[in-house]
C-alpha cells in the first residue's frame, strides 16, 4: 500500500522538506528553487496570470489535474501574446491522499511543463485535514514574455475579422462529464489539454496579423465569443454547420441535453485576424498536429448590435448565443 | 441576511462575471486586469514566488486570510532582496459563503495591497461543492525587482554574521491558536501580520551589507534559522534571552506546552549581516515602528558542525535547537 500525505507533511518542518525535495527531483528542479525563484530579464513586456484548478474527478481520458494546472496557465498566457516561460506550482492536498497518487500527478505536471517549454521555478505545498479540501487543489501562476510583435486584447476585435477555432470544441467538458461515475456513460471522448504554445510561435513566425485570442475553458466557446463581443464593442456571427464537433462529444450532449457550445476547451484557441490573413492562417494551422482541424467558422460582422453573438443554425435560421447561465458543468477545471 | 456563493459563480458565465467586477472594484482594479496582466520591464532580475492560504480560522485577532495572503507573498518578494510590485489573487470558495464574508476579505487584500505598495494585477475564482473546501483559500504569487545592490540568499550566511531579529516572535502562531474554538483562552495576543518592505528600503537606502533574510513563518524562528545552518553550511548559535517573546505569548505557550519558537511569524524578518553592520542595523531597524523592537539574537558561530543550531538557555545551558518535528500548529497560514 502506498504511504499516505499526513498533515505533518505541511506544517513547516522536516517532513515538509523531505517531501519538497521528493517533488523537486520528480520536476527535475533544484530544490530551493521550488521555494523561490529569480531571473534575468531585458526590457520587454511581461505576461502574469493565475488560475487554481479544482477538477473533478482529477483524472478523465487524456488529461489529470497535473497536466491541466500547467497547460492551462501556459494557455492564458498565449492568449496574451507571451512566451511563456516560468511557471508556480501551489499544491493543497487532502491528508490522507496516496503519496504515489500524488507523485503521478506531479509526473503530468513535470510531463505537461517540458512539452510546453516552461520551467516550475517556485511553489508551495500546503495539507489540510480530511473533508477540508476535494483530493487536491492546484493554483499555478504563470509569467511570459510578450512578442515584440504582438498587441492581441479582447478589446482588439474588429468588423471584418474572420473567427478561426484551431479545433473541435467542448472535448475536454465531455470528457469530464463521462469520467463522473453518475452518468452510465461509455464513451470514448478524450480531453483536448494541450499547450497552445507552438501555435502563436506559428502565427508570429508566419507574421500573421492578430487582433484577439482567447481559448474557450469555462462557459466554452458561447461564453468566450460574449467575451470578446462584450470587450471589443462589436457583433459577431458564427456559423453552426462549420463548428467542429466530435461525433463522441455531439451524442453525449445530446443524451444529457448540453449545448456542447458551452462546454469548456483546454486545448483550443480561438482567433481573430483581418479576413485577408484568414486563409493563410487556416493552412499554416492546419500543418501542425494541434491544430489540423482548424477553420473559420463566423466573423464580426459590425459595431451596431455590439456585445451579441448569433448563431446561423445548420437549418437556415438565426439565434442569438447568450453567455453561460446556470451551471452545466462546475469543476471541469 | 447576506447572499451566498453559490456554485455558478464559479461556472464561467454571467454571474462570475458580475462577482468578478465586484471584487474588481472593491479592489479598485480594473475588471479586466483581474484576468490577466501585462506590465512593461526594463533589465534585470525579476523576483517570483507563490503560495497558497488556508488559515484557519480565517480571521483571528490582528489579521485575516486575506491580509495574510497579501502579506506572505510580499513577504517572500522582500527575502528575496525585491521590490514586490504585482501580485496575484485566486480564489477558491466553498458554496455557501457569504458574500458579505467574501467582501470583508477582499477589502483586507485590498488594504494590505495599498499598504505594501503593490497592484493586484490578475486572478481568478473557483467555487467547490459545500464540503469540497473550508470557507476559502487563497492563492497569491508576486512577482517584484530585485534591488540592483542585493545579494541575498538561504545560501548566503557566513562565519562571523551577526543574527537580527526585526520583533517579537510567535505571535501569528499565538493569535491563530488563541482563535480556534478548542482551547477556552483568553488572550490579547494580536497576530504580527504585516508587510516587511519598509525594513529592506531602509536598510537598502542605509547601504547595510545582507546575506540572508528569512522571514520566520511555518516552523517558527527554530526551523528557519535551520534552514540557513543547513543551506549556508554554518553553525548558528542564538541567545534564549534575547530573543524577544511577548508575555501573552510566552503564557499562552507555557499553558498548552508548546515551544514558541516554533510558532510562525507573519511580519517578522531575521537578518544575516556581517558583524560590523550589527548595530547600525539594529539603530536603523529601531527607528521604524514595525521593528522597534529589534536586536541581535546570536551569530553564525563557524564551519564546524555546520548544519546545527545551537541555543544558549537562560540558565547557562547549551542545547540543540533542531528543525520542527510533528504538528504544533497546523494551517496557521
């Protein structure tokens, strides 16, 4: 049987140490630097953003807690326009929790950070006592650095601008949704957690203009486009025949009665860019694994009705595609 | 009575929005900056660093989790030899908090952030099932720059430094214990809870040689001191009667049979400077009503035994003062 964390394990003392070491050397990084860290830095704009991640249950197919507090920091910071580069790792771990349980998550967390090319530069461990947290909370905070290049907002948005999703949405909600043991549900659905990283290195590398990106995580993709029309002042219309949609995720929201447009991502972007960069940018993503099913599916259409977003339905009609309300899904990340 | 959180103020759609831009504007940041952040930097080194928050209770005599969220990080910048300059703030909430409660400690991080001089420049909010988290936790990281004349680190402490401490120690850890429900104390002992970044401007300012600054919280004085025998490879010897202890203190600690000097600070600052230094420090350090109280408490007594601290009793004795072991006080920050 494993062993198991205790609350020792995060009063302050040697058991304490002993565990941040353990950690430390499954992330590859020297220990004190999982306490604090430094670095160099030439002019430039820096990127800062923090999530804490409460995913349940915190393991479904293709993405734990782990893997999910890494990418989905790094993303936010893609959709800022940034490299990322360092990254915190803030764990709050039920006692009693499997200590090899906690290693695999540490291992994705390790895993997810290599791939996206970001270093754990510092963190912190924290235990409560059992009933006072769910397994284990992650909070991973994150800084980049800004192309020098780029100006992407939320506020940036214009008439004209084609919409680009790099991918099916709403994977990641159904795949939590077919990991929680009150549905009977078989399905094969995998998370889409992935870093967004080689994507924007893409984009700037290829000069691509970008007006705004954002990757649809809570409320899905319906909420991030209010976002964005609510921010940049502006209309816009996406088309639902062109939404890509896993056969998997369309049938388990139709069993459920889900909008699977309000399922989160954690592994797509989406993108606004000048309709003349619209084709260029669908090829260029369309070469990179991530992003193969990548295409336009709306554009904004203008100032007057700003703050909506319509949807032009598979059978020739039009309705408009409110913000999330209610709760279809809570702790997907 | 006050509204509570409910679980879809965590879902992602309107109405964590709307919590979003409350807490935004009890914080007098704009809305959006509590998403992500972007800041411009010129040359040189960057100080980062993260930890999460789960006192408990959350509010004791002197301090709330909110302050102390606040504070810990900057805390951590200032050890580092920085300038803390931006923090951010997540949140994971249980349902059923109210929001009243929730505001109250969003006006303390809203304090403690004006008081120390930094932005809360992003953050997110999370909300778990009743029962999946006790009340609230908070996540702060910071980011600051590093003082360009500062060398500072656990690393750092050599042969011949005098050890400084800034005040009283344990009394975050006294006030904690003092407010939890299962002893029947009364006490006026006020949590020490406070930002240190006017003691490193002023020894900065008065060009005071550091090597090492810790800031004594989980595992009190006795573990940190430890921590820089151990990673310095230095013996400490420290001077039980000259290490400040409230009376409050000292009395609480004698009642429940606990050693306060393993009992967490949360604005107290230990010093390694070279022994030429010693007085001017403690001159300067006595000026600023946050260290008034401040003295010399021992030195780094040499290379051999390198690892060990050694305290000097008040009647003439000599005994090891080793790292914590087991739990006096768990969740105290």
């Amino acid at each position: 049987m494993s062993a198991r964390i205790i609350l020792e394990h995060g009063a302050g003392g040697r058991l304490m140490h002993e565990l941040i070491r353990k950690i430390s050397r499954r992330l590859n990084t020297p220990s004190r630097s999982v306490d604090k860290a430094m670095f160099k830095t030439h002019a430039g704009r820096i990127a800062f953003t923090a999530d804490s991640f409460v995913m349940k249950p915190p393991v479904v197919k293709g993405c734990d807690i782990g893997m999910l507090s890494v990418n989905g920091t790094v993303n936010d910071l893609v959709t800022m326009g940034a490299k990322p580069e360092y990254l915190s790792l803030s764990l709050i771990i039920e006692e009693g929790l499997e200590e090899d349980f906690l290693m695999r998550i540490i291992g994705s967390v390790s895993d997810a950070a290599r791939r996206s090319g970001v270093k754990i530069a510092t963190g912190d461990v924290k235990v409560v006592e059992k009933g006072s947290c769910d397994k284990i909370f992650i909070n991973t905070s994150g800084v980049g650095r800004v192309y020098s290049n780029i100006r992407v907002s939320t506020l940036n948005a214009k008439p004209g601008d084609a919409v680009i999703v790099t991918g099916s949405v709403g994977d990641h909600g159904a795949a939590v949704l077919a990991a929680r043991g009150e549905f009977q549900l078989e399905t094969e659905v995998l998370s889409d957690c992935a870093p967004l990283t080689s994507i924007l290195e893409t984009l700037v590398r290829k000069k691509i203009i970008l007006h705004t990106l954002i990757d649809p995580t809570r409320g899905g993709l319906a909420t991030s486009l209010n976002e964005v029309a609510e921010s940049s002042r502006v209309a816009i219309e996406v088309e639902e025949e062109k939404i890509p949609l896993k056969e998997g995720v369309s049938s388990l929201c139709e069993v459920l009665g889900i909008d699977p447009l309000y399922l989160g991502c954690e592994g797509r972007l989406i993108i606004f860019t000048p309709l003349r960069y619209a084709e260029e940018t669908v090829k260029v993503l369309r070469r990179l694994e991530i992003s193969r099913d990548a295409c336009v599916i709306g554009r904004v259409s203008g100032r007057s009705k700003a703050g909506e977003v319509r949807l032009l339905t598979r059978v020739g009609g039009v309705r408009s595609l409110p913000m999330l309300h209610g709760i279809p899904l809570p702790r997907i990340c």
